[in-house]
C-alpha cells in the first residue's frame, strides 16, 4: 500500500507459493514479516511459519518444532 495514495497494488514475489489465508498471525521486524498459521477460505487450518523479506520480495518456508 502507498500510504501517500492510499493505493494497493500487487506484488510479484519469489520464493515458495503461499495460499490466501485468514485468522493467522503476523509480525513485521526489521525488512521481513514473520506469518504464523491461519485458515483458507475453503475451511483448511494451516500450522506452517513463512517469512517475507521486503527488500527480496521472497517468501521462504521456515521449519519449525520439536526435537
């Protein structure tokens, strides 16, 4: 979004293929945005942690959990 406008537009990105979600988590720190969980539209609750680096524009997969 530019805040200037007011105007939204689309991002091309690289990196792994994210599906639209809903009632996840997210944080931005720094230049990336950590996203955490949340739910498709057709009912899928998702349990997966990406990153987005903003100056990149890439969207990685982060492993995560137990020993």
């Amino acid at each position: 979004m530019n805040c200037e406008t007011g105007m939204i537009s689309l991002l091309k990105t690289k990196g792994v293929s994210i599906n639209v979600r809903k009632q996840h988590t997210a944080v931005a720190f720094k230049h990336s945005m950590v996203v955490f969980g949340g739910s498709s539209e057709n009912g899928i609750v998702h349990e997966d942690m990406l990153v987005f680096n903003f100056e990149d524009r890439e969207w990685l997969k982060i492993r995560y959990g137990g020993s």
